[in-house]
C-alpha cells in the first residue's frame, strides 16, 4: 500500500532515534496581555523516531476509505479557495451576513485514542473487503504505537508525552504528521453522530481542524 518514498521515509524515521525538545511557539498574530506577553503554544515536534507509524497509520486508513468511496467531511473546509467558493455561491458577503468565527481550546490535546478508534470504525463499518478492515487495523495498530510512544527530551531527561495515560486516553499532539486528518476525521464522526438541527439553520457552517466558521 505505500510507495518507495514512503518506505524510504519510515527508515529514515525509525533509524534515526531522533528524541525532539518541546518548543514553544509565540503566537504573535495574536493580541498581548496587559503586561505585553504574546499567547503561546507547546508544540511536540514531529521529528520524534516514532512519529513516522502513526503518519503511515493515517495514510493506510485514509487510501482505504478513499477507494470505497466513503463519504466523511461534509463538513470540512479543505483549503480557503474552497471557503470563498462556496460563500460566494451562497451570495453571503460581509455586508448581508453574520459570521460566527469558533477558535477551540487545545483541540488536538482533547482527541483521543478512544474517539479516533469509533471515528474510523464508524467510517469503515459499511466496507465489505475483509483484508480491508485488516488494513484499516493496522493503521490503527500505527496510529496507536506513535501515541503511546512519543518521547521528548527537556534538560536532560526524557518524559513520554501524556506520561501515565491509559492508551484510550492519550490525545493527538500539536505538531505531530497525522493530528491534522485525524482530528477532521473526529469532528466529522461527532458531528455525523449529533443532532445537526442548529447548524442546518446556519446558512454555511464549516470547520478545519479547531478553527470553525458559521455565517
């Protein structure tokens, strides 16, 4: 299922026993507090040696879905082209709407293990192909073997992230390859499985990852 660039890629990842520290990113975009300190962000950097399973974890899951033409992101925003796109369609502008901007607070932390697992097999429960769900295991296997073993460096000492978590418990981190298509694929299966009653009365609503836009 994967090509020889991403073979290429897993052993360069999985040879490399590259144990990243965390880094803080300033977010000044953003406006300062009072005492002029910018908001920031703990990144978990996606050069770690196991981050390369989960990324292959996520490619595997995301082909086989793919190829039996499941249909999961209705509502996702897939690039800015495709947002502008679809308001202009709708006729809505600036001056006749009113757009709702939605910002979640650490998005990628708060899905886990857990929520990942009923995401894909929620998706993957109308496939008939046996050595499909295998390959959907497996990918999961991936994905689960990266979170269960990121492991940072911070003077001198090493510390796996979500330290002592049971495995169902274990969050996506920011920065890593797949935290990205997982958590659309998450919010996509929450809002499958909700009541979508208020958002239909939106004219638009879209999201992309833990940003969000209702008009």
């Amino acid at each position: 299922m994967i090509s020889k660039d991403e073979i290429a890629f897993i052993q360069e990842k999985s040879h490399s026993k590259a144990i990243p520290s965390p880094k803080i990113l300033v977010k000044d975009h953003k406006k300062p507090d009072e005492n002029g300190n910018f908001p920031t962000r703990l990144v978990c950097p996606a050069t770690n040696f196991t981050a390369g399973f989960p990324k292959l974890g996520y490619k595997a899951i995301e082909k086989v879905l793919k190829r039996n033409k499941i249909v999961f992101g209705t509502r996702t925003i897939t690039q800015a082209v495709d947002l502008k796109t679809k308001l202009e369609k709708l006729g809505l502008t600036a001056n006749n709407a009113t757009i709702a901007s939605i910002d979640a607070e650490a998005m990628y932390p708060s899905i886990k293990y857990k929520l990942i697992e009923q995401a894909v097999n929620y998706y993957a429960d109308t496939i008939d192909d046996d050595e499909d769900h295998i390959k959907i295991h497996i990918g999961l296997e991936l994905i689960k073997f990266g979170l269960k073993n990121t492991i940072l460096t911070f003077v001198d000492k090493y510390y796996k992230y979500d330290g002592n978590l049971k495995m169902n418990e274990k969050g996506l981190t920011i920065g890593g390859y797949e935290s990205a298509w997982l958590a659309d694929l998450a919010m996509s299966y929450l809002l499958d499985k909700k009541n979508q009653g208020p958002l239909n009365e939106l004219k638009y609503f879209g999201i992309y990852c833990d940003d969000g836009i209702g008009v």
